[in-house]
C-alpha cells in the first residue's frame, strides 16, 4: 500500500498524546472511597478510549456520575501539563505528512476542551484540518459516526483514509465508516487486542505511516 492515502484520522489519547498515566492517575484520584479497595490500573486499562461517562458508571456502579465526571475533569485539567507529551516521531510525522498535503484530522472521545488543549501544548494543533470530539457526536465510538464526519469535514473519501488507533473502540468505527484502520503496537491493551477487532495493518513506530503515503523514511546524515 503506497500512495493512495489522502486522509490520515488520529485518536488523541495513548495513540498520539501520551496521557496514558494522567488518565490512569485521574480515575484513581476521583475515584477514591467509591471503588473497592485494590481498585487500579489493570481495571482502567480495558475500557481506556470510551466515553468518560461509561466508564465512570461502570467503575463506580453508579447511574448518576455527573460528580464523578466534574471530579476527573478537574484533576485531568490540574494535571495536565505534568503528565502530557507526544509519542515517539509524532510531531515530525504529522508535520511532514500535512506539509506533503495529506489531511489530518483527531476524532477522539475527550472533550472539545482538553483535546485542543493537549494538541496545542505539544506543539500539533496547527497540522490539524479537522476536529471530532465527544462533544460533536451523538454516537461515539466504536459507532460510524465519528470517522464519518470527519470524513465528511474534510471531504474525504473513506476508502483512502486510515483511522489510527489504540484501542479496540477506533479500530469499531473506523471499520464500521469503511476507512481502513491502523492499530498502534505501543498501546497499552496490546496488539493482539487490535489485531482480534479487524485491524487492517498495526504500525510499530509513527514513521511506519509514511509507507502509506508514499513517502520515504527520512533518514539522517
């Protein structure tokens, strides 16, 4: 597959942003005194990429989470500049890609807010055509609606876009809005995981995304 890519979609979180242990530290510290005892990462990790809501009403066993949610957004925001960074080769990558004319959108399930709030602080929000957030949509992932209005936003034709990813939800929609969909292997549920939900290809490393495109590694002098 090389060159006939036009459209490139990230997730945010834990696919190109690094916010892994902030979230992880979010839910824990919001959390306290409602989970039981031992509550901790290996319980997080499973459902990290669905909506906030969800998850809250599933660790906490409540219906109602709206102080949940108020605490986690709080401690996130707190934290945020603390725990945030890019993966490896992210900003060159989407760089160079936007500079050859590919389009770049972020389709995640954060909030308007925080997702323009990392990609402005790690320095990506100027390569960015396109924007979806939880905020947008009235069905999040893994459900079509998100790639496809990004798709739609950018005028894209779905069958040469790739939808890249960390978790089992992106992988859902990007098939179900018929992109193709791209797994990272630095994602904390594990390949294996992406692979098993229709993965098409699994990147090891930002740079391997050039192929898609047509564009060779950089190499150093």
């Amino acid at each position: 597959m090389t060159g006939n890519i036009k459209t490139m979609l990230f997730d945010l979180d834990g696919t190109i942003l690094d916010t892994n242990e902030l979230i992880i530290r979010s839910f824990i510290d919001s959390l306290q005194g409602v989970t039981p005892e031992g509550f901790g990462r290996e319980h997080i990790i499973p459902s990290m990429g669905e909506p906030l809501t969800d998850q809250m009403k599933r660790f906490s066993g409540l219906e109602d989470v709206t102080h949940l949610v108020a605490a986690y957004r709080e401690i996130n925001l707190r934290l945020h500049d603390e725990y945030v960074k890019a993966f490896d080769h992210v900003n060159d990558v989407i760089a160079r890609m936007h500079g050859e004319g590919i389009q770049i959108g972020i389709v995640t399930t954060k909030m308007r807010l925080t997702t323009e709030r990392g990609l402005k602080y790690v320095g990506l929000y100027d390569y960015v055509d396109a924007i979806v957030t939880i905020d947008d949509v009235v069905n999040p992932k893994p459900h079509a609606e998100p790639v496809s209005k990004a798709i739609g936003l950018l005028g894209a034709d779905p069958a040469s876009t790739i939808m890249v990813g960390d978790s089992v939800v992106d992988i859902e929609s990007a098939l179900a809005a018929g992109a193709i969909a791209v797994g990272v292997a630095w994602s904390l549920k594990g390949e294996k995981k992406l692979k098993d939900a229709g993965a098409h290809h699994v990147i090891h490393d930002m740079r391997d995304l050039y192929s898609f495109v047509g564009l060779e590694r950089e190499t150093l002098a």
